[in-house]
C-alpha cells in the first residue's frame, strides 16, 4: 500500500485511482496506429474501457461519443481519455451527493453497513470526524455485536476523535442498544448518530432480520428513522462491488453509498459501473488510513483521475 499520509488531497485522488488509469493506458496502447476511428479501432477502445472496470454501460458512452463526432485528424490516447474523462464525468455529477444532516427532530440516524473487511468500522470513526469538521455533534452506537473486534475497535475511534458511544458486550442485542443510543441523543441534542451493524452478507436472512428489528426499535422513537442506510464498499473488490449494492440494496434498502481503501492497487472503474447502473448517492470516497482521509467526492476531480486525462 502506498504512504500517501503526507500527500495533498488531490494527489491522493490521482494515487488512489493510479491503477484504473495506468490499466486504461495498457489496454488503449497501440490501438492509435490509423489515421482514422473505424469501426475496429472504436471495438477496441470500448474492451479497453470495459477491461478497466468502468462497465458495459460507460465504455458504450464513451464509444458513441467518439463515433457520433468527426474527429478529422484522427485521435489519439490522449483524445481517447479527455473525451473518457468528460463522458464519466457526466456519470459520477447526478451521484455526487454528500451526507446532509437535515433530519429534525434529531438525531439523524444514520446505520452503517457492509461486509466484514470492507473498511466499515473505520469508515464510521471518518464519516464521523467529516461531520463534526462541519460542526455537527456526534454519537456512535457499537451494533456490530457478533464481532468483539468490532466492539473495541470503534471504542478506541470513539475515544481518539473525542465523542460518545453506546456499546455493549458481543452476541447483545444491536436493537436495544440503537434504542438507547436514540433516547440519549434525543435527551442531548445530538446531531447525528451513527450506526455500526454486522456485516454478515453471507447470511441474509440474520441481516434481514436483525436490520428489520432495528428499524421497528427505531419506528417507535421516530418513524423517519433510520434516515440513512450507508453502504461501505472497498474498491479493491472491482465488480464484487456491484453485487454488493446489488444484495444490500435490495435487502437492506440502501440510500448511499461510501467507497473506501482508493489506495492505488484500487480498481476504481468500479465506482463508474455503480453510478451508472444504480444511481445511488455516492456520499464521500476512501484514500488512506489517516482521519482526513475521507472526504466528499468531486466528479470532476475523480473522472479526470480514473481516465488519467
């Protein structure tokens, strides 16, 4: 993994998705050996897209864009990843939406989730750090009570960011100590809680129903609540990814979605295909391992850095 803690956020980024663009670069190398795009050279960059996770759906954008214009000259690899750069760009703005905390009465109520090792537990302690930069008040709840590691993890990111945590001891009840977490934010006029759950996708029918119990603990305080279902995914997965929103969404109705560990060995392509095929709010990206290192996403910024433009 690369130690980018020292690096601007903007180098990140270009970091983070190094592996998608220098992979685009590979597959679109000595494609440009014709004065002109026929048909055969258009095939090819469409397999080049696609061959870099960005999905069916985006490389036949891009694809069309590059025959639906007269390109007189010819293009070449650079051309190839401006025009990529902009048509993702088009895909990744509609989703680029960042976690508003609008809920009233408070607390917004904000349940986390994702598979074991997607990043979950950490994810929480930065979204966590991103809101009260925003001077939102946080609390966080240890629902994860099928892991102890889980447990005491988010205790020492609660400590270490400075804000209050409802937990209990492992295999307790994750409702109970979301209704808990819900009265005590209430009482103090927390702005968001954030919801740690087991990230047992293996199993969906436990998700399913420890989600559901959840959700009817919660429609007793507040019937709006959970406001948000957060889904983690770890962009070193590639099109795992997009069986999990898959799966989640439909079992645990997603609203949003987080992408972590953008690292360099990242195939970030990933998150084009997700944005095209579910157009999810994708709430903030993932590069590093420092507390700064989750932040909001800018399509531009992140479009330019998977084409390599």
């Amino acid at each position: 993994m690369t130690d980018n803690r020292d690096l601007a956020w903007h180098e990140k980024i270009g970091l983070g998705f190094r592996r998608t663009s220098e992979k685009l670069g590979d597959n679109l190398s000595g494609l440009f050996t014709k004065a002109t795009l026929d048909a055969e050279t258009l095939d090819g960059v469409e397999e080049a897209l696609i061959a870099s996770d960005l999905g069916p759906a985006a490389a036949a954008r891009v694809r069309d864009r590059l025959e639906g214009e007269r390109f007189d000259r010819g293009i070449d690899e650079a051309g190839v990843r401006e025009v990529t750069a902009q048509e993702i760009a088009k895909i990744l703005m509609p989703v680029a939406k960042p976690l508003e905390i609008e809920a009233f009465p408070r607390p917004q109520v904000i349940l986390v989730i994702g598979v074991n090792g997607s990043g979950k537990t950490t994810t929480i302690a930065k979204l966590a750090h991103l809101l009260m930069e925003q001077d939102y008040s946080v609390m966080l709840v240890a629902g994860d009570t099928f892991r102890a590691a889980a447990i005491g993890q988010l205790k020492v990111w609660a400590e270490r960011i400075g804000v209050p945590i409802i937990s209990g001891k492992e295999g307790g009840d994750a409702a109970s100590l979301v209704w808990e977490g819900v009265k005590r934010g209430t009482a103090e006029g927390t702005d968001a809680l954030i919801v740690d759950t087991a990230g047992r996708l293996q199993n969906k029918a436990g998700l399913m129903d420890e989600l559901a119990k959840i959700r009817r603990v919660l429609g007793r305080l507040n019937p709006a609540a959970p406001h948000d279902v957060v889904l983690v995914l770890d962009a070193t997965t590639g099109q795992n990814a997009i069986s999990q929103i898959d799966v989640f969404g439909k079992e645990a109705g997603v609203t949003g979605l987080v992408m972590t560990k953008l690292d360099g060995t990242a195939r970030g392509g990933v998150l084009v295909a997700a944005a095209e095929k579910f157009g999810l709010p994708i709430h903030a990206i993932g590069v590093g391992e420092t507390l700064d290192d989750l932040r909001p996403f800018d399509p531009q910024e992140v479009a330019r850095a998977i084409a390599g433009a």
